[in-house]
C-alpha cells in the first residue's frame, strides 16, 4: 500500500493521514481501553 511508503505519496497526504490516524488512537483508547485513571492525548 502506498500510504505505508511516504515517499510515494505528496507530502500533504501522508500529514493528514498520520494526524487522523493518531487522533483515532486517542479516540478509541479514551473510547474506554483504558483504566480510568490513565487518558490518551494526541501530540
């Protein structure tokens, strides 16, 4: 898959991906993954 290559795609592209990507991290470890006492905050 091109996306896993960054060097195939405009620089844009991959910047967008990696933010939702991480963002969605965040959404679902908050979304109840973890122990309430621990949250996830993306960078």
């Amino acid at each position: 898959m091109p996306m896993h290559d960054w060097t195939k795609v405009a620089a844009g592209i991959f910047h967008a991906f990696h933010h939702r990507w991480i963002s969605a991290l965040s959404d679902a470890l908050n979304g109840g993954k973890l122990s309430p006492d621990h949250f996830a905050l993306p960078e």
